[in-house]
C-alpha cells in the first residue's frame, strides 16, 4: 500500500530555480485542480481506509492556490487521521496564513530558502515562531536539498555514475502524484507525464494502482531496471525512496 499522495491542486510557481525544470519548461497540465475531482480522490482514498501522507505539490507552488485552505479542510474531512504536509518556497507564507493553515487541519510545513532569496520574511518570522510551532516546520534552505536531474531535465552533477544507475527505486512503491487533471503519474521526478499510469476520472484509483502495467512498473524499479522506462533511464537519484 502507497504511504503518501502527493496532488497538484494547480500547476503555476512564483520562482524558477535552476536546478527545476520549471527554468526551462512549462507544465503539461496547467490550471488548477477543481473541487469535484478534488472530493473524487478524497472519497476513493477514504474507501481504502488511507492515513498515510497528502502533500499538494508536484512542481507548483501550493500557496498560490486559492483553493488550498478548502482542500485541508476537505482533506481532514475526508481523511482524518491522516498527515498533511505542506511543502513550500515559503515566499507567501505570513504568520496569518499559517496559523489558518494550521488550525484548518495541516499538520506539517517544509519550507525552503531557494537560491536567490536574499530577502526572505519567514526568515525572520521562524525565529519569532513558539517552539511548539517551530517543531511542526522544516525550515531548509536550498542548499540542504537532494538535487536530481529531474530526469535528465536539468543539470545537475553525477556522483558516482551515469544513468541509467544500477539501483533499485522504491519511490513508486511508496507514493504516487495526481495532476491536475486526474493522472496518476508513479514518481515526482516525471515533470512530463512520460509514465502516466491512469486517470481517476477514468478508472478507479484502486484499479490503477493493482493494474499490470503499474505493478510491472513497480517490480522493475525494485529490480534494478530503471532502462526499461523513460525518465527512470536518464535519472540519477541514488536514494532508492522518497
């Protein structure tokens, strides 16, 4: 069973950072996530009983959504005993909204400085926090970050050898991203939905998730195969999960 589910509930970032392909490319999927399909995942997600992790990113800044009190509220709604996280370049983060985010049902931030961010308010509003809150916010800057090639995407240096590595992955095995659109995409290094595995306003998320293909998928990455697809035979993460 997946432990986390990470929605892009809109497609749009305020920063294009050099080591995202966000500097180069644009989305596939663009928009934002409506509430109808929004309730569609949360209801086949409560059917399987999930209390693992939500997140609302793929390569989208979450806080420029509008919609994304509704969807925490919606999530804890839904889903109650499970974990939400925020993950966010923090640059629209004030202390109003994230109290608000808070006593709507989030129970986590990760929040990154990026490169080029010299002026950066939460800075100083971290520092101000409580403790109690400050234990419930990650607080990074970019240079503590795992960086990727995102799939051959972007540039960033190999350390050991070129792709495609002789690795297990067991990133599909534990999460998968759901567009905006309703793709099931089995890793967030897939910036193009090169291996959608199905739709949720197609096929039940359930049946996409036992399906041949996506077993496949997953058993080949645990067994070293990252060639057989694209995107896994140009990436070089060495870290076989998430």
């Amino acid at each position: 069973m997946f432990k986390a589910v990470e929605i892009e509930i809109n497609h749009d970032c305020n920063r294009a950072c050099a080591y995202c392909p966000n500097s180069t490319s644009q989305r596939k999927n663009q928009g934002r996530m409506s509430e109808e399909l929004f309730r569609h995942l949360m209801t086949q997600l409560r059917e399987v009983s999930f209390k693992g992790r939500v997140s609302y990113h793929f390569y989208n800044e979450p806080l420029l959504s509008p919609d994304l009190e509704k969807f925490v509220v919606l999530t804890k709604e839904y889903l109650p005993e499970t974990l939400i996280e925020i993950y966010t370049n923090g640059t629209l983060l004030n202390e109003e909204r994230l109290y608000a985010l808070f006593e709507r049902g989030a129970d986590k931030f990760t929040v990154t400085q990026h490169h080029g961010l010299k002026n950066f308010p939460f800075a100083e509003l971290y520092e101000k926090l409580p403790k109690t809150v400050q234990e419930k916010i990650k607080f990074q800057n970019y240079r503590d970050l795992y960086l990727t090639n995102r799939g051959g995407l972007v540039k960033v240096g190999y350390k050991k050898q070129k792709p495609p590595l002789n690795l297990p992955c067991l990133i599909p095995s534990a999460l998968f991203v759901v567009t905006v659109n309703g793709n099931v995409v089995p890793c967030f290094e897939d910036y193009g939905e090169e291996n959608v595995m199905g739709n949720i306003q197609e096929q039940d998320l359930m049946s996409i998730w036992n399906s041949k293909s996506y077993v496949d998928f997953r058993e080949s990455l645990k067994n070293k195969r990252r060639g057989d697809f694209p995107v896994c035979r140009n990436c070089n993460r060495q870290t076989i999960i998430s």
